[in-house]
C-alpha cells in the first residue's frame, strides 16, 4: 500500500517534502498545509500542481493521510502533533520537539495514548561526521569517554536566526533548542547519557545594536540570505523583536559521569561544529563537519602534533546536511511502514530541548546550576519497548 503523506507548514525547511516520493519506501506527497494562503504558491513550486493545499489540520484529515511532516515554527510543534498523533497519523516532528519541557512531554503522552508512532528529525545522527566520531568511540580507539566539548560556530546567524521569529524568546525560547538541542543530542548519543544537571552562561551581545528592523513575515530566508551581509553590525532587516541569546554556553553533567560543554556564536565568520571527545586512551576531533573535512584521533603520547595519529576522511553532506535529511526522512517512511528500530529517538529529542531549556533557565537567573526534569517512568518505558535507538 502507497502510503500518503502529508506536509504541515510550507516555510524554509518545507524543502525536506520533496524526498518523500524518492525515499525508497512506497510513499508519495499528497497535500501541503499551511494557514497562510498564500503559502499555496510556494507549495506548487516545491511540489507541483499534483499536491493539495490546504488551510487546517482538519482539512488534512479529510485527505485520509498516513503520515505528515511538522516544519511549522517550533511553537506550533506541540499542537500540531498532538492533533495529528491523536488522530492516528503517524508523525515526523521537525527538531526541537517543542520549547518547554511540558509541550515535549504532552507530545510523547499523546503518542504513548494512541499507539501512533513519532519520529523527530534529528537529521545529524545521520550525518558522516557524527557517525564516524561515533564508530571512533565504539571501537575503542580512544578508551572510555569522560569527556565531550563543542563549539558551534553560527556564522549564518544572523540570517538565519535574526530576521524572523527565531529572534523572539516567546516563538523559539531560545537558540539552545533551535540550534543546540541539535548538538546535545549529539554529545548525548555519543557520550551514551543524557545530561542531569547544567549551569549556562550567555547574553545578547550583537544584534541589539542593529537599529535597522523590518517585519519579514512575506518573505523566507532564500530572499535575504547573503555571505555578503558582514559584518555583524552592519546587517539589515532584523526582525523587530530581537531578545534571543547570540552567545550561549552550557556545562553538562552526564548521568554516567561524563562532562560536557557547549559553546555556540552567533555572529563568527565561519559556520561549522567542531566537536572533541576526550577518552581515558586518546581523543577524536573533527577538522570540517562536511565533505572535505577530516576527523583525527590522537591515542599516542606525545607533544603537539597537528595532523594526530590517526586520521578519517569526512564524507558525503557536501553543501550541509541535505544528504542526512534524505536518510532521515527514508528511515521515518520505513519505520511508518515496517516499524523497527531508529537512529532518532523521541526520548533522546525530550532529553536535548530540556538540558537546552534548563540551560537557558540558568543562563537567565545569573547561572544557577539546574536539575533537568525527569520523564514520567510510563513514557520512557513505552518508548524504550516500542522505539528502541538503532
């Protein structure tokens, strides 16, 4: 049976839509919804005129889909999947799950309740970089890891993040969860635990000085994206509302005892992650996060040595991580249609938004360490029996 799928929001990461019907699963792209109308013209041009377009939620049903895609503003994350799970449609909720611990929780609650299943797109478990520090820790090759530290170098920021409502605390809490839960997620899976305790430390330190301020609600990012917009200072059309954190940076405590830190700006004229993972025999780093890059190890003693003992080629994801959306989405259309175990996890997802949120709690009351609050025992029993991580 052809499964039919749904897209819910046809913004910038709408694009992802377009693998639905070349993802090796039997599936196809029947509808495209969104609330604005006049989204319509931009859903005929990502997927042609085969597509519906619909205004509701409730007109998505009437089309007796299978499955839908959720790339709405994180703020609409919760409702959006909680009215498709509850409906019995399978789901594919775009990263971070939602912006408070208690919405990420009535999602999970409202697949546990109605047996649909949930998948969220934390694309970079499928990237070659992370699988390949990954394989590097599993094999041995630096001993057990104690420590993992990542800094993340925003140099798209202020296009990305400055321009339209995720430069707003009310529609996106803050960057720890549109781009750090990203990479807490990641320290997460390859350090093998989720974080216990944090204290963060940021603040707003560019982009309020940008006066230059234009509602861009008819427009998306491909309309002002530019490597030319730079310096910082000097961009234009910020979003009238900027109170989002540029400079964030959190310490982890990991419930197995591994430490952590991330460190992500927003306004740095290159833009990549480079992560280090510290074992009791060695470490791993990666040079690059996309093709062309290099992971090193070092595992012998010795004084400074730039090229490492050992060294891995970075493959595949050439222009960003277009290449692990396709996987991703391949392994959501499977999973839809065959079950079985993934590489993302929706407890894995709740984990990263509320170190993030936790974190972005301390960071604003003067860097008080913080406890993450804990799944309810019933929902992480449920997903443990019916979505094990791959």
């Amino acid at each position: 049976m052809t499964l039919r799928v749904g897209i819910v929001g046809v913004g910038a990461r709408a694009e992802i839509g377009r693998w639905v019907n070349d993802a090796g699963v039997d599936a196809r792209l029947v509808a495209a919804v969104d609330v604005r109308p006049e989204a319509a013209a931009r859903a005929r041009r990502l997927f042609g005129d085969d597509v519906a377009f619909v205004t509701s939620l409730d007109d998505l049903g009437a089309l007796d889909v299978d499955a839908a895609i959720v790339t709405t503003p994180d703020d609409a994350h919760a409702d959006a999947a909680e009215f498709l799970l509850r409906a019995g449609v399978a789901v594919y909720l775009e990263k971070p799950l939602a912006i408070t611990v208690e919405d990420c929780d009535r999602i999970l609650l409202a697949a546990y309740e109605s047996g649909s299943r949930l998948y969220v797109g934390h694309n970079m478990r499928h990237m070659d970089v992370v699988r390949r520090l990954r394989d590097i820790v599993a094999s041995g090759a630096i001993g057990e890891v104690r420590a993992v530290w990542c800094r993340h170098f925003v140099g798209n920021g202020g296009d990305y993040y400055f321009k339209d409502w995720h430069a707003e605390r009310a529609r996106v809490g803050s960057l720890l969860l549109q781009k750090g839960a990203h990479d807490i997620d990641v320290i997460h899976w390859i350090a093998g635990a989720y974080t216990e305790q944090v204290v963060g430390m940021g603040d707003l330190m560019v982009y309020d000085r940008v006066t230059s301020r234009r509602d861009n609600s008819d427009r998306l990012l491909r309309d002002w994206f530019s490597h030319d917009n730079w310096p910082p200072e000097a961009q234009i059309d910020l979003n009238p509302t900027v109170d989002v954190e540029d400079v964030s940076m959190v310490q982890m405590r990991l419930s197995n005892g591994v430490l952590a830190s991330y460190q992500q700006c927003h306004f740095t004229p290159d833009y990549w992650r480079n992560y280090t993972i510290i074992g009791t025999r060695g470490r791993a780093e990666n040079f690059g996060d996309t093709e062309g890059g290099v992971v090193r190890v070092w595992n012998r003693r010795h004084d400074y040595q730039e090229r490492g003992d050992l060294e891995f080629p970075i493959a595949g994801d050439a222009a960003g991580h277009g290449e692990a959306d396709q996987l991703t989405m391949a392994e959501f259309l499977g999973f839809v249609a065959h079950g079985g175990s993934t590489a993302t996890s929706p407890v894995a997802a709740r984990q990263a938004v509320a170190t993030g949120i936790t974190a972005t709690q301390s960071l604003r009351q003067g860097s008080v360490p913080m406890t993450i609050a804990p799944l309810a025992p019933s929902l992480q029993h449920y997903f443990d029996n019916h979505q094990v991580p791959a």
